[in-house]
C-alpha cells in the first residue's frame, strides 16, 4: 500500500488537548510501552477523526496494524469524551452569556440493520434519512457551549431537549434563550418566532403575520443564524457527516469533538 504526506486543519491546541489525556491515561494505567509515542497516537486518532481516514490507510501511513490503529482511535475517543462538560458547566457558562441560542441537528449513521420497523426510532421524517438527535448550545457568536448526548433521530427537538433536561435547566437559571418553532412551550425564557394564527372558520382563509410581526421574526432569525455555525463545526469533522460505526457509540463521538472544538 502506498503512503504519501498529507496536512491536517486542526490547531495544535486541540493537538496537545489530546496528546495531555492520552499521557494521562497511560501514566494511569501504567502503560511501559507502546508502538507509537503519544504524540503519534494523538495524531493517528485526529486523522480519523477529521479527515475520516479508514483504519487500513491510518495503519499503512502510522505503521502499525489495523488492529492497532482501530484500538488507538477507541482509545483516543474515550479518554477525550470522558473530558467533555456537563450541562451544569454549560449552564454556568450560559450565564455569562446575554442569550444562547439551542438548535437540534441530525447527524446521519448507516441504516440500522434490524428486525422489520425495529429501525424506525432512528429515522427521521423531517429529513428523510436515519440518524441520530443532537442538541446543540451556543452562544450568540456562534461559539460551541455544549452539545447533548445523541438520541434517535425520530425524536423531536422539543422532546430531546426535555429528556436531557435542557429546558428545565436554561429555565432554573434564567437563561434567555433563542429557539425555532420547534421549541414551542419551552418555557418563559425561550424566545420564539411569531407564528401565523389559525386560519378563518367560516372562510378557510389563511390569516397572514401582519408586517410588525414579520420584522420580528426576521430580527429574531438574525439572532439565530449563528446557531447554525456551531452545527457547521461538528459536520466539519468528517467522521460525524455520516456516522458509520454503531449508533450507540454516536454521543462518545459528539462529545470528543466537543472537546477538541472547545480546547482550539
């Protein structure tokens, strides 16, 4: 098999985020020797991760086997996913904030191999495809504050953002919070676009948003655009554009590159 050098976008910050937890982890462990040095592992692993490197081409180019190669990025995975914030440290950030902003994004996995409708929870009909639910945090810049465990992707954005406690935390704390339509009956905190109200009995006419109404919305649509650049970080790393490897380890994957977008 052939080898040829190749770049990587990622900062070193992110770099030696993880060369620190995979030095970490083997000082634990009590690890006396390895085929690559922790610099090369940390590499090795943020190949896959960004670029989507299969694990027969990461062990042509470390060399080392493809066993290895698939051992080193689990472990890789695993230690920075161990090192992603909880939603109580996200709060505490939100706080800093003058509002957040909450968008769900679905991250498409292979179709699930199952019994007859057994894979059904994973499909979403919004977009037509399987996948798994991530809710995403961030602040009005559009800067990563927190990205939620992944459910599947059958299930509504209000509905996650519930069974994770999202809601009930941002409400708590007082957090002023920009959501889509989605998110109706959130809470007094969430901040949502005008919608139309139902159309006439008599006449079925579809009753329009009045023009103060629709500057509202266009104001408030500004203020939840860059929502969609922290969705846009998480799809910069290849491997989450379509997840290929078992559904269940999908919240292990978001919240490894949650941590290396919050350490570059």
């Amino acid at each position: 098999m052939l080898s040829y050098p190749s770049a990587l976008s990622v900062s070193t910050r992110a770099l030696i985020t993880l060369t620190n937890a995979l030095q970490h982890s083997r000082n634990q462990r009590g690890t006396r020797w390895r085929r690559l040095p922790v610099g090369r592992h940390a590499l090795l692993a943020l190949a896959h991760l960004r670029k989507g490197e299969t694990y027969p081409d990461l062990a042509a180019g470390f060399g080392v086997g493809t066993t290895t190669a698939f051992r080193y990025v689990r472990e890789a995975i695993d230690v920075l996913a161990a090192a992603a914030p909880n939603l109580a440290e996200a709060i505490a950030v939100a706080l800093r904030k003058a509002f957040v902003i909450l968008d769900g994004t679905l991250l498409r996995i292979d179709r699930v191999a199952m019994a007859s409708g057994r894979d059904r929870p994973y499909y979403s009909g919004k977009w037509k495809c399987h996948g798994m639910n991530v809710q995403v945090i961030s602040d009005p810049a559009g800067r990563l504050v927190w990205a939620s465990p992944a459910l599947p992707g059958a299930r509504h954005d209000i509905g996650a953002a519930r069974e994770h406690g999202i809601i009930d935390a941002l409400n708590a704390a007082g957090v002023p919070v920009v959501a889509d339509s989605g998110y109706r009956g959130a809470g007094p905190t969430f901040h949502l676009p005008q919608r139309r109200r139902p159309a006439d009995r008599d006449t079925g006419e579809r009753r329009r948003l009045s023009p103060s109404q629709r500057e509202v919305n266009a104001a408030h649509a500004a203020q939840r655009g860059p929502g969609e650049r922290a969705n846009a970080m998480f799809k910069s790393w290849k491997i989450l554009r379509k997840i290929r490897c078992c559904p269940q380890r999908t919240t292990a994957l978001v919240n490894a590159i949650q941590t290396l977008i919050l350490a570059g």
